[in-house]
C-alpha cells in the first residue's frame, strides 16, 4: 500500500486525544504555503510511480490519501482522480469531525465516494455525539465498506470506543448483524482485562483477544475495525519505544519493512519516502528518495542504500535483545522487532 499524505493542516490537532498526535511533529513545522498538496505535485507523483514497479505494485494493492486532515485540501478531489489513474483501490482518511453537510469538507468527501473511493474514519470520543455518529450513519448511505481506526491510550478507553460502535450498529437493525457481533466480541474481551488485568501487558492482552477477526461482512456493509495502541513522544521528538496502554513493553512497536519487505510505503507532501507508517516521528534514516524532484533511477539506488541502512538496524536491535537492551534506540531509526 501507499500511504500519501496531501494534507498538513487539522482541525484536531493539540485537541482531546490528539494531544499525543503521531503525525503532529514532524508536519507542524512546515509552512502555510506547503499545507496542502498541489494537483500538479500529485500528476509528478503519479506519474514516476507508473515508472517504478516496486511503487506501482504497491499502489495496485491501495493508495490511501491522509494527513493531517485531507477532506481541508481543496484540491482534494482532482488529487484522488489523479492517483485513480493508478489503482481502482483509493481510499481518504478522515476525522469526520464535521460540523455539517453543509460543509465544504463533506461535500469533497460525498464527491469522492460519488467517484467510487472509499472513506475511512478514525473514532473520536468527544466529537462522537456532536459530529461523528450523525456523519457515520450518512457515510453508511453513500458506501458499504469502511475502515475505523480506534486509537486507545488504556483499556478503559478502548473498551469505552468499543460500547460507542456497538451500540451504535445495534441501532440498525438486523442488516448489520455480523458487524454488531464482531464488535460486541471484542467488547467482551477488552471488559474482561479491564475486570481482571487493567495493568496487563501487551502479549496478555494480545493473547487474550486470540483470533478475533478484523472484519465483519454484513448484509449492507463490510466492516474493517483497526485496534491500535496510542504512543507518547519522548524528550527528543521521537516516538517513544512502549505505548500508553503497554508502558513496560519497551519493543512494542514493530516496523514491518524488519521483516524482510516492505509493506507500507509512506510519501509526504514534500515528496520524501519512509518505510512504514513513519512521517519522520520514528526519525528512521531508511530514506527512500523524494518522489519529487529524484528521476526513478535516483530513488531505486537509494532504495539500495536504505535497504543496507535498515539491515544495520535491525542488526543492532538482534544485539539489544539478545543483551537484555530491548527498546534501546539505534541511530538507524528502525524501531525493533521482536517476532
């Protein structure tokens, strides 16, 4: 998958659970005048993608537009068409935090689905009453496929989102019967740590939720729902090695690319490439060229030398583990892997 961000600029950033944003850092310090991608940069992208296979496979699984907010770029319609060019598989991240259908916003987002994207949201509690349940219910008119992204800083929290969907899918009758099921199953599991093991670590509580599927396919919607645990920012603007829910984990986070291949990769508005989900808050040396402004030939050989960068990382992360110094930092950036 691709992961492109087109937009710097949102309107929950420093708010409620944003205050430990992992995208904040590294795209607020660019300036006003560089917030939102330009259809023109987005034709470029499109364009040397379609000329590096190891892109363009990646963009045939998916591309999915974020940020910061994308429905705030303007241009956010001609952007998608021009990545549609691509792939039929183009998707927009969204906070829907929205204050009506009134809304130039919302309007950008029913245009896309018009179009034949996809529209995936991140839950947020406290705009959930205000904004998000009523912009959810009209989402689930225009599409039946969505992805939701819970982020959770403790199992409390978790198990509070999880009783916001289900009650909410319960309200809709029969039709959604898979997805109320998958939700209330994961409800029952999250109640039940919180209940007997609110101070567990991330392999119980992994453990304890087993096999539980990541989808649900309904009568009138197939249900994606993504689990992902909320990490701090320690002192040097990096994102700290344990999560909020799992502090005494100090390797929980996982960079897929350790594995052997790259799954996820991730381009800025300013063209540059990281593996991953990483937009600079892991500060991973592993850079992969700037879609931009380097020619195919320029970011396949840098695709050589981060290869070889990343290698030493992970080479460094085996050391760390095998001398009881999991989590410790290495100056390659790659976080580490422990499976």
């Amino acid at each position: 998958m691709l992961s492109i961000f087109v937009e710097t600029s949102c309107n929950r950033y420093n708010r409620d659970e944003c205050l430990n944003c992992h995208v904040y850092e590294p795209l607020g310090t660019l300036p006003r005048s560089q917030w939102h991608l330009l259809p023109e940069h987005a034709q470029v992208m499109a364009d040397k993608i379609r000329r590096i296979e190891v892109l363009h496979t990646l963009a045939r699984q998916e591309i999915n537009l974020t940020g910061g907010e994308p429905s705030q770029n303007p241009h956010i319609v001609p952007i998608f068409q021009i990545f549609r060019t691509l792939t039929p598989k183009v998707c927009l991240h969204t906070n829907l935090d929205i204050n009506s259908q009134e809304s130039q916003r919302w309007k950008r987002l029913v245009e896309i689905l018009n179009l034949g994207g996809r529209v995936d949201i991140t839950l947020y509690p406290t705009a959930w009453e205000r904004t998000q349940k009523s912009l959810l219910s009209r989402l689930l008119e225009l599409e039946n496929r969505i992805l939701v992204n819970v982020v959770f800083e403790t199992l409390p929290d978790l198990k509070h989102q999880l009783s916001l969907l289900t009650r909410f899918f319960q309200g809709r009758g029969a039709s959604y019967r898979e997805v109320t099921d998958l939700l209330q199953d994961y409800y029952g599991k999250v109640s039940d740590l919180v209940d007997t093991q609110p101070q567990c670590n991330e392999s119980t509580y992994t453990r304890h939720m087993g096999d539980t599927g990541a989808f649900a396919e309904s009568a009138d919607l197939t249900l994606g729902i993504n689990l992902l645990p909320a990490f701090q920012m320690d002192a040097q603007g990096r994102r700290a090695m344990t999560s909020l829910p799992f502090p005494n984990d100090n390797y929980l986070i996982e960079c897929p690319a350790a594995r052997g291949s790259i799954d996820i990769m991730t381009i800025r508005e300013t063209g540059e490439m990281t593996p991953c989900c990483d937009v600079g808050n892991l500060q991973c040396r592993a850079k992969f060229g700037n879609l931009l402004h380097d020619s195919p030939d320029q970011i396949l050989e840098q695709f050589e030398r981060s290869s070889r960068k990343m290698a030493s990382g992970i080479l460094k992360n085996q050391e760390n583990l095998k001398n009881a110094r999991a989590g410790e930092w290495v100056e390659e950036g790659i976080p580490p892997y422990c499976g």
